[in-house]
C-alpha cells in the first residue's frame, strides 16, 4: 500500500480533530525551531567568551538561550500532552467505528468468527493507532524542522560536512527499505497467530465451567501455551531478528560516518578554516541531528509495524453491513400475519438445509415446529428476522416482502426467546429493560410477574438492581430463561418466537410460565420451536420437519390421526416420559 493510502488511513482517525492538530503542528513547528537554535547560541558563547566573560552580548546570548529553552520545552509539553489526548480519543474512534460496523455484519459472521479474535485485532489496532500519533506524529514535525535547521547551519559551515551528513541519511534510508518488506510480513503473520492465541484464551474463560468440571484446567493451559510458542514466539523472533539486524547496520553507518565526518571537522578546525566557536556549535548540530536522524528510522520501522496491525483489523470495514438504517418499507398498522412461498436455504458451502417451505401463519396464531435435531427449525424462524436471506423463494409479512420491509423495524415487531439465554453482565433490571430501554420500573416488574421471576427477583438483596455476572453465569438455566421470557414480554412485539422457551424450566415453572405464555401470545403470531411435544399441543398449527421439508402439518389431533412422523415422535417421547 502507498504513503498515501497509509497517511489516508491515519488521518480519517485525526480529521475530527483537525483544528487542535493544525494548533499544535503550529506549536510544534515552534518547538523544532527553537530547539534548532541553540547549539547556534553554544558557538557563539565560546566565541564571545574568551574576550569579556560577562559582556553585553555574551548577557544577551545568555538570556537568548534560556528564553529558547524555556519556550522549546514549554511548547514541547503542550505538544505531547494535547497530542496524547487527540491520540486517546483517535483510538476509541477506532473501536467505536470497528464496534458500530461489527455490529451491523450479519450474524452468519459472528457465528463464524471467534469473538477473541476480533476483540484482539481491534484492542492493537487502537493501541499500535495512540502510539502513532502520541510518539510519532506529533514527535516527527518538531524533530524534522530541529534537523532541517541542523543541516542548514551545517551546509553555512562546510558543504563537505552537509553532505557527509546527508549521505549517511540516505544509506540508512536505502538499508531501512530493503528491510522493511520482511518486517511488514513477519508482523502481519504475527498479527494472524496472535489473534487466533487470543481467541483461544478468550474461549476458556467463556467455558471455565466446562473446563473445570472435566478437571480439564491443564489440557487447556498446555493449549493456550502451545498456541503463544509454536506460532507466537516464532514469528515474534523473526520481527525481532529483522528490526535488530536493520538497527544494527544502521548503527554502525551513522557510528562510522559520524567519526568520518568529525575528523574531516578537526581538520578544517588545523587548517583555520572554522574556529573553536563554530567547532563546537557543529558538534552541537552533529549531536543534535544523530539521535533524531537515527529515531526517524526507528519511527519509520514502528509506523509500518502498527499500519500492519491497524489494516489488519480494518479487513473487518470491507465487509458488507446489514444496512439496517436504510429507508425501506414500514408497515403502520400490522396484524401479523406470516407467510412462506416455497422458501429454500443452505448456509454458504453446505448442503440444502431447508427445500421448497411453503406455509402461513394468520395473526395471533401459535405455530409449533418440530423434528429431529438438525432439520433446520430455529433456522427457519432466524429466516423471518433476515439473521440469514432464502437462497430461494420469499417471507411474506402481511403480504409485503420482508426483504423490501426496513431491517430495524423488522426485527423490532418480532421478539425472540433463543435456547441459549446470554445475558449481559449489568442488573436485572437493565436486562429486563434491553427489550424496551425507554420502559419504566412498573413495565419491569410486570413482565417478571408474567414470566414467574418476579418471586425469585424480590428474594435477593438488591432485587432488580441485582447484577447477573457476564453472560448472566450467577442465574441458573431456567432463572436465565425466565428472565429473558420477561425481556421479550415488555417489547410488546407482534410476532413472537419461542426456541424451547420452557426448556429449561421445572415442572413446577413451566406449567405456571405456559399459562402466563398463553395469555402473552393471545394478539400475536408466536412461532413455537420444542422438542417437548407436550407444550405445542394446543398450537394452531404444528409443522413437522423432516429433511428440510415440511413433511405434515396441521393439528396435534389431525396429525395424531394420521399416524404419520408426528405421531411416532409423540408416541415414542409419551412412552419415555
């Protein structure tokens, strides 16, 4: 990629902050010059010095000097102070800009990808973005006017001497290039491995429950181990060994062109061509201009490592949005009815999972779906919220085409009781509410109330301000269920979707959240999805899948009747039970 498509990249993170850059590029413009000053002054001192100690122009040089010092540092703390603020805020624009897009990718990616990576790309992405921008953005312009300032002075002394100078920039230069392809690779190699490292390690804290319960605690530690120092400290060493050896011949040019180039100064100082004076506030510049020639380099080496680090991540904002913001179709006053036409899906490289549906549901109906495990039924309802589109054939709610309805809207008339409650870790209360965030205290309770937790929620200290811990591990497996049963009754939502909704409850609970489920979906069209054939036997309707295909439906006596798949599963879980 080009300087200018680098240089790009850094400034979309800095354009918000344009005005308080331009206002310290200004200062640091200031800074460079001033410093660029002072061996000047050291010269002349030792010049003037010999004759009155304390002379009229020595007292001036004097107090020159000091002023340009104060105001070099004084500025050069403006600068790094108020260029580590634009930096901290530079790197949560880009979390903030990575978070909003990863967000709005469809869940297909998210069920792919392992969140410990991508948290990972990110988290050094924003780190490797501050530090270009704190230690090298804001550090390069005043460095780079102190050296221009240096050579000037020097070029006014010897041509000989600017050139000498100049020439041992450019081999490093050309040293720094060859080197810095290797570098790039090594690192964006590095980057991969780490990323799949942290994914690991994120992985056994998420299941430290399982890990602990099958004593697996050394397995995974020899895991993650494995991990870092197979692929890690490999790629690690060979960044490493590129950066020193580029370090290295850089050192011993700028070391052996410095001793050449003092010695030529010597000389000149024998033959009289430049005095004590002027050989001082060479050796000044000489001094001044080694150490940032050198970290120029050593910046340059950073700036690519972190622009690998920060394309890396930035592979993620190529990837196509859902464009949930996009202005479609709203239907003002919707009833709720459902309808598939011939709908056929496969996720990308797999078999067909669901062939040729066709059904309807009218509003305020209860559909159940039933089959075998992997027949595809939360995947056809997950088609309803556009999570994944048909491969063929179209979703009709209240005859209007969901993929012309506006995707925000969509998902917000549908509510949605997965088998697997995640949580967030905040209150009860706040996760109630995650269903409706303008709702109040009095909304809160009474979905509890419906959803039968609201007993168990006034039995705890805090009662809603109680936190649940991340994914909501301090709750058990029904206490999740009915909490997230409570979420989807205060959104009010006139599509409901219930994916072994009482799974997870006793026997006790679940008959008292069926009765309260009853009355919740009495207005709404509910999709029910349960391998536990007692509670889809009041359904309206009941689809059984087999294959992908919808191969009976209607209801639970119809099909009971029929003697066909539907009651060889009925009878069968009857005679378990």
């Amino acid at each position: 990629m080009t300087l200018k498509e680098d240089t790009r990249i850094i400034w979309a993170y800095l354009k918000n902050y344009k005005k308080e850059v331009y206002k310290l590029s200004f200062l640091a413009v200031f800074y460079g010059l001033a410093s660029g000053v002072i061996p000047y002054l050291y010269g002349r001192l030792v010049d003037e010095a010999p004759g009155e100690s304390f002379s009229y122009k020595v007292i001036v040089l004097l107090g020159i000097w000091a002023l340009t010092s104060i105001l070099s540092e004084g500025f050069r703390r403006i600068v790094a102070v108020r260029g580590g603020f634009i930096g901290s805020y530079a790197a949560g624009d880009l979390v903030s800009e990575h978070a909003r897009h990863l967000m709005n990718l469809p869940l297909g990616f998210h069920k792919e990808k392992r969140v410990g990576e991508v948290v990972s790309s990110i988290t050094r992405a924003q780190d490797h973005l501050r530090d270009i921008i704190e230690n090298t953005l804001f550090w390069v312009l005043p460095q780079f006017l102190t050296v221009a300032v240096g050579l000037a002075f020097m070029f006014a002394i010897s041509w000989q001497l600017f050139l000498g100078i100049v020439g041992i920039f450019l081999l490093s230069i050309i040293v720094t290039l060859i080197g810095i392809p290797k570098l790039v690779d090594s690192q964006k190699k590095m980057n991969k491995e780490y990323d799949k490292a942290m994914g690991t390690l994120n992985d056994s804290f998420l299941n430290i429950q399982t890990i602990k319960s099958f004593t697996a605690e050394d397995f995974q530690n020899k895991k993650i181990e494995k991990s870092y120092k197979d692929k890690i400290v490999f790629f690690s060493k060979k960044v490493l060994t590129v950066w020193e050896n580029i370090t290295f011949i850089q050192e011993i040019i700028f070391s052996l062109g410095f001793v050449a180039i003092f010695s030529y100064a010597l000389m000149l100082l024998e033959g009289g061509e430049i005095s004590i004076g002027v050989l001082v506030m060479f050796l000044g510049y000489l001094n001044l201009t080694r150490m940032p020639l050198r970290v120029f380099l050593w910046q340059w080496l950073t700036v690519q490592k972190g622009l690998a680090t920060i394309k890396n991540s930035r592979k993620y904002l190529k990837l196509k949005t859902e464009n949930s913001k996009v202005k479609k179709r709203v239907i003002k006053d919707i009833k709720g009815k459902v309808e598939y036409k011939n709908v056929s899906f496969r996720y990308p490289k797999k078999p067909v999972l669901l062939q040729d549906v066709t059904f309807a549901a009218l509003p305020g109906e209860k559909v159940a779906i039933v089959g075998a495990s992997g027949q595809g039924k939360t995947t056809l309802v997950d088609l309803l919220s556009l999570y994944y589109s048909p491969t063929r054939g179209q979703i009709l709610i209240d005859g209007v085409n969901i993929k012309n309805l506006n995707l925000a809207f969509l998902r917000s008339i549908i509510a949605y009781v997965p088998q697997d409650v995640v949580l967030f870790n905040d209150t009860i209360k706040n996760n109630i509410l995650y269903g409706k965030p303008a709702g109040k205290i009095e909304d809160v309770e009474r979905a509890a109330e419906i959803a039968n937790i609201d007993n168990f929620v006034n039995s705890l200290p805090q009662k809603y301000n109680t936190m649940v811990g991340e994914r909501g591990i301090k709750l058990s497996g029904g206490q999740k269920q009915r909490l997230a049963i409570a979420r989807a009754v205060i959104s009010d939502p006139k599509i409901l979707v219930l994916d072994e909704a009482t799974s997870s409850l006793d026997v006790r609970s679940e008959k008292l959240i069926q009765s309260a489920i009853d009355q919740l979906t009495r207005n709404k069209t509910t999709f029910i999805i349960a391998h536990r054939l007692s509670t889809v036997k009041n359904a309206d309707k009941i689809l059984v899948l087999e294959e992908g295909k919808i191969a009976e439906q209607g209801k639970h006596y119809e099909l009971m009747e029929k003697e066909g798949l539907y009651h060889k599963f009925y009878t069968l879980q009857f005679a378990e039970d």
